[in-house]
C-alpha cells in the first residue's frame, strides 16, 4: 500500500477545518452539518481536566459531565495514576483462559456496596449491551417460556435492537423491528403497569421481567417510592424478574449511590455504566441476586452464553475499582446532594427572573435541567412558520427545541460554558456536573445563565439562527 497513513501525533494536530472535512467524507455529513451549527462543533479540544476543557486559546466549563461519564471529572489524576501504573507494571490485560484478579476483584466489591443478594455480575462495554445482557439473563432464568418484557412509554436504554424494543422514548425515532414480547406501560402508574401483567396472563402468557428507570434520564422525572414498592410487590407476585437501569443515575449522579437506595426496594437485576469506567475506561455491567445467576447460567453447558471479547478487561476493571473506590472515600453521595441543593437553589431564583422562559425544573444531585415555554404566541408562530419546511414545522416542540439550542450556543459563545439538552417528548435544558466540581464553578453557571436568558428569547433565536446561517 502506497497511501501514508496518519499517525497518533498527526491527528493530535489535525486543525477543524480537516477533522470536520474527515466527518463529512468519512464519518457522517448530517452529524457535520447538525453539530456545525454549535459554535462547539467549530472548536477542536486539546485537553481536558477536571470540570474544564481546553482549546488553544479558551477554557471551557463542562457542565454536562460528559453525559453521564464524568462523576469524576476530566482525566481524574489517581483513575490516570492507576491506568499509568496498570501498563508500566505491563499487567495482563485480557487471556480468557486465566483467571483474571481484577474481574474478581471488582466483582467482589460490587457485591459488597449493593444491598440484599445482589451478588453476581457481568461486565460488557456499553449500556445498551448490559440492557441486552440483563433481558437475555431473565429470558434465560425462565428457560424461555415466559414470553414478556414490560418497559415504560418514555424509557430510553440504549440504541440496540433489544435494547431500542423497550425504548419508549422519541430518542429512538426510527421503528426498527422488534424484539417480540414487547409492551409498555405508563411511566411511574402503577394501574397501568398493573393492567398489562393481567391482561398478558389473560392471554396464558407471562412477563419474565419488568423494567424501570428509577429516574428516567431523558425526561428527568422520577418513579415514586410508591410506584416502586409496588412494582416489587406485584414482581414477587408474579415471580416477575424486576430490572432497574441505572446506567445514567448511578454513581451517585442523582445524590444516592443509586437513586433506587431512595425506596425500600432492590430490583433482581441492575444494570450500570457511565461513571462506572470513571470517566476513562469502556465498562458497564449488570449484577444480580445468587439464585437467578445460579440458575440461568451457572452450569457446564450455559456458562459461556454470557461473555464477549472485550468484557471484563483488565485496565477496565481497575479503573472501575479505583472510580468506585473513589466514589465512596470521598463520599460522594454527599458531595451529590450538595450540588443538588445548590443547582435547585440556582435554577429557582433563575426562573423567578424569567418565568416566561423556564417552566419546569427537574432533577436530582448533580443532575437538573427545565422544560422550556413556548417562545412565541400563536399569532408570531403563525407568521414565522410560513418559511419553515411543513415537516419541520409538524414537529411540536420545533421552537423549544430552538430556543434550547439558542441558550445552550449562546452560553457556549459569550460565557464559555457548555451546556446540554434533551430533545425527546420533553425538551429540556439540562446540567449535569462533575460531583467533583467547585461551588464556585456553579456560581459562574448562575451569573453565565442570567445573563444569557436576559437576552431574551427572541434575541437568543436570532443569534443562534445568525450564527447557523454564517456557517452554511
Ligand atoms: C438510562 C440509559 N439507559 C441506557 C443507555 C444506553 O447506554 P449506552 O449509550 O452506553 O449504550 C443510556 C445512555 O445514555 C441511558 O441514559
């Protein structure tokens, strides 16, 4: 081959004029041309650490906490230290034919902060394969006899095929082909959770499982303590197989270890990632209790159903025992709640400045967001949509998701801080730090956020339109 390939030190270099031009030839031209319309997506990042990234010449608050990733923040110095050490001491990264002392490691201390006898655990890559890895587990434990799996009308665990058949959420806007056995009931309503179980035992079938988000990631909204004790109830009935994804939640993002801590109840399966690979290392998992592990899996012929190459690797695994063991030293749970009471506080007096623009604040620990007002009276709404294309317009929620994107560009652009938002049934901006962050980072946020939102609305979409159109 003649070609010249690039190297690791060539592609540190590469300006954004030739990363955006690879994203158009090479990745996606629409993520190019979406993205493009952020003054973000014109930046190229040369470090980051803690709650800041770098580019050449500006240093950028991340309050998005890399989407669930960053509990610990950027490139956390003793999650580093620990890697650093792992390669220097050339530990053995992965051989399926040992037994590896970091797996058993992490999944002993995994045993040991979860309640009850949330005991065995698996440890793939990403969320949406723990989901995969938690239905094919209660699939199993009924040796495939119960045919059913119950997932809420705005749940989101993971883009998959199984994974994406349980999502409820607009996130998934395309109707892929389904798993079967699927049906979903109404978030955090016990009748109508209840309703679907009977009417599937009507019809000689049965759920082998039932999942929730204890708090749903995408809307921030939460299951009551109520809904959950019920559904444990109804799930111990029915010998359902009760499974929590925590996969945003965990970690103390929502102030406790799991938001589910909050109730008295403990799910059969749950399922975690994100923050769990502290910010470095590609690791989610499921853990649960002796007896469904034991008979699903735990026997010569059924073992090896649950593995895959890169599950359980060594340098994951480690990081995952320094990232947990950090969460716990350093308490996190608190540090969590802290930040929550002060992001409650900052988002409260922001909306009474701004009623007309923040509607519903949402949240918990160091994760909050609000729904948007409508920026515009129908008569305005009217005039403007005659120049959008109908299917844009079709889409409800157009002008809040316009509005969010202005705030968020807008924050980015004057105040250097960034921001995100959730653009599924309900729009929100959100904010979702480091649990590690400064509280004087998050009084920058209020004045940043002020002072943006006084703009106005209408300013704010103008400018973020200006700053779209000069980028075309
Ligand atoms: C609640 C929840 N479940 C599942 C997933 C899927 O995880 P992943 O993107 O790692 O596949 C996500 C991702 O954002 C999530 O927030």
């Amino acid at each position: 081959m003649n070609k010249k390939l690039l190297t690791v030190n060539d592609a540190k270099k590469l300006d954004i004029g030739t990363v955006q031009e690879f994203y158009k030839n090479h990745i996606s031209k629409s993520q190019l041309n979406f993205f493009k319309n952020f003054t973000f997506g014109n930046d190229v990042i040369q470090k980051a650490e803690g709650s800041y990234i770098y580019t050449s010449n500006k240093k950028i608050l991340d309050l998005t906490g890399g989407i669930g990733v960053l509990n610990h923040g950027h490139n956390n110095k003793k999650i580093l230290d620990e890697r650093i050490c792992f390669q220097e001491e050339k530990r053995m990264e992965v051989h399926k034919l040992f037994f590896s002392q970091y797996l058993a490691a992490l999944s002993y201390n995994i045993a040991q902060i979860l309640p009850g006898d949330l005991n065995r655990s698996f440890f793939p890559n990403s969320g949406a394969e723990a989901i995969e890895g938690a239905i094919k587990l209660a699939y199993k434990y009924y040796s495939g006899k119960r045919k059913y799996i119950l997932h809420s009308d705005i749940s989101f665990h993971g883009k998959t095929i199984a994974a994406a058949s349980i999502s409820g959420s607009e996130e998934i806007n395309f109707d892929y082909q389904k798993i079967s056995g699927v049906d979903k009931f109404i978030f955090n309503n016990f009748e109508s959770l209840k309703k679907k179980v009977y009417e599937i035992k009507q019809k000689n079938e049965d759920c082998y499982a039932i999942i929730i988000e204890p708090l749903s990631a995408s809307t921030l909204r939460k299951s009551d303590n109520d809904f959950l004790t019920q559904a444990r109830d109804l799930c111990d009935k029915e010998n359902i197989i009760l499974i929590y994804d925590e996969i945003y939640s965990g970690w103390c993002k929502t102030g406790h270890l799991f938001n589910f801590l909050r109730s008295d109840t403990i799910p059969d399966i749950l399922v975690y990632a994100k923050s769990f690979g502290g910010g470095k290392a590609s690791i989610s998992g499921y853990t649960t209790r002796d007896h469904i592990m034991l008979k699903a899996y735990d026997n010569s012929d059924d073992f090896s159903l649950q593995s895959s190459t890169y599950n359980g690797f060594g340098e994951e695994c480690i990081t995952a025992i320094e990232a947990i063991n950090l969460i716990i030293e350093n308490n996190y749970e608190k540090k969590s709640l802290e930040n929550g009471e002060t992001l409650r506080k900052i988002l409260e007096e922001t909306k009474k400045k701004f009623p007309n623009i923040i509607d519903e604040i949402r949240g918990s620990g160091s994760f909050y967001g609000f729904t948007l007002n409508n920026p515009f009276n129908e008569k305005i709404e009217n005039l403007i949509t005659q120049f959008i294309p109908i299917k844009t317009y079709r889409d409800k929620n157009f002008f809040k998701k316009l509005l969010c994107a202005s705030i968020i560009n807008q924050l980015y652009q004057d105040k250097n801080i960034l921001t995100f938002g959730s653009f599924a049934s309900d729009i929100l901006f959100k904010v979702s730090p480091a649990i590690e962050i400064d509280k004087k980072d998050l009084e920058e946020f209020e004045i940043g956020l002020i002072n943006v939102l006084k703009i106005g609305s209408l300013n704010l979409i103008g400018n973020f339109l200006k700053y779209k159109f000069s980028k075309k």
